[in-house]
C-alpha cells in the first residue's frame, strides 16, 4: 500500500516515496524541517492512512531510552507494603509499559511517533535504535523477555536543536520536509478554510510570502500560523489584506518581539506599549 497522504494532510511526491521506502524497508523514518511544517502530523497522518493506533513519545531533555521501554514504580510498591493496601508480591502490577514497550507487546502493528528526538542528550538516539533493531527487550524485575510480534511504523521527528551521531542516521531513512511552495500551500489553505474566497486566499498568501521573505525575521511565520491568523480574520470578518502597518492579527504571525518590532521599523508602525 502506498502512501499518499489524507484528505487532511497534503504531502509532495518525495515525502511519501520516503514514507513507502520507510514501510518497506521496515526502517525509522526520521523526518526534519522547519517547525510548524507538519512533522509531527505526518505520523497522524500515517497511521490514518494504514489503519493502525497511533503511540505518542514526546521527548524532554531528561528522557532517556528505558523510560520508552517500561517504568518500574517503586515508590508505589513501597506505599502499598507500607500500608497494606495491596500484594506486593506480584511486581508485575507495578511496571507499566513505555510507547516503544507497547509498540512490542501490542499483538497488532502500531505507528509509533518519537517526537523532537534531539532534545534527548547525545546518547539516546544510538540507545533508542539498538532496542528496534532488536525488537525485544527485559524486564529486569520480573526477568520476563518482550519480544515484539509486529515492527511498529517508526516516525522520527528533529527539528536540528543539536546533530544526531552518525550511527543513528545510517539506521534510518532520512527526509527533509521543504516549507510548501505557493501552490500547495494554497491547497493545504483549502484543506482548513474551505469557504474562503480565492481573492482573499491569493492577498493573503501573497502577505505570508512578503513577510517571510522578510530578512531581518528571526522566526518566520509557518504552516500552522498562516492557517491561525487565516481563522482570526474570518472571525473578525476582515476580506482584505495588504503588507503594511495596519495588517490585523500580526501576532498570529510573529511571534518574538524583535521580530514584532523589526516589522514595526520596517513598515513605520506602533507597536503597543508596555503595561
């Protein structure tokens, strides 16, 4: 089967070659590009597409690989003697699977989604692709072994923080997800505000490319800031737009201050004043 997106997510040609390699391949796809270009749905998307749940791993800058495969509470099992509330004996109760160890236990195929995998210090990608390489892992406190009965879909997401070793790199299949050009961008506008006339789509597209052309931006607007100042005007009822001092909603656009007052200097406008 290949992929060819949703109804909801538009992708580029080479985006789902990467995702059919991937499948195939039964290999991570790790998936980078600027924020808000879709990365993290691509995953949604995926397991839309085939059918199959979809597990979430947001990483943090203290995760380490074993908290995906199981979480032994201790502090549980030690309330619970001290108190008697429950057999402590059995100390099964007391694991409690990660994503990457539901993804093995589960019986069925599952998309697993490790999202923002560079916040991780520089040992957890390598620790992370030797558990799916081996598809099992053990328990040390109950000496059990899970072995995976089906290979999850692994997405990988990055978004450059920091530079992954190159032993990861070689075990995944790698795509860049470039910012939509105009043309799917205009269809990805339809997708989420399909009532919207094509003349005020065209004068705000056109607005969204000026911006983001803009050099002395230090974030440029993304996909899903466009789609939320889209909505802000169509609540407000505005049906024109142009680059200039008074265009409405500019922080749904830009969002740090220097930016907010490089476009201020730039096009002679006020930004309010501090309260």
């Amino acid at each position: 089967m290949r992929f060819k997106g949703t109804e909801s997510y538009l992708t580029s040609e080479s985006l789902r070659s990467a995702v059919d390699c991937a499948v195939a391949l039964q290999r991570p796809l790790l998936v980078k590009g600027e924020p808000g270009t879709g990365k993290t749905l691509l995953a949604e998307a995926i397991a839309k597409a085939l059918g199959l749940e979809l597990l979430t791993w947001n990483v943090k800058s203290t995760t380490r690989a074993q908290d995906g495969l199981y979480v032994y509470d201790a502090v549980q099992r030690l309330h619970d003697s001290r108190f008697n509330d429950k057999d402590v004996r059995d100390i099964r109760q007391y694991i409690r699977m990660g994503p990457l160890g539901e993804a093995f236990a589960s019986p069925v195929r599952k998309v697993l989604l490790i999202d923002e995998v560079d916040k991780a210090d520089l040992e957890f990608p390598n620790d992370l692709l030797h558990e799916i390489d081996r598809m099992r892992f053990r328990v040390i406190e109950t000496d059990e072994e899970v072995v995976a009965k089906q290979r999850p879909v692994v997405v990988i997401t990055s978004n450059n923080e920091k530079d992954l070793p190159d032993a990861f790199l070689r075990r995944c299949v790698f795509h860049f997800i470039e910012f939509p050009d105009r043309e799917l961008m205009e269809r990805i506008v339809h997708v989420h505000h399909p009532e919207l006339a094509e003349r005020m789509i065209d004068q705000a597209l056109s607005v969204f490319y000026e911006l983001r052309a803009f050099s002395r931006l230090r974030k440029r607007p993304s996909t899903s800031e466009l789609i939320d100042w889209l909505a802000a005007l169509k609540s407000a009822g505005i049906s024109n737009v142009k680059l200039d001092d008074q265009l409405p909603f500019i922080g749904a656009l830009l969002k740090r201050e220097q930016d907010l007052m490089a476009f201020a200097d730039q096009f002679g406008g006020k930004l309010p004043k501090r309260a």
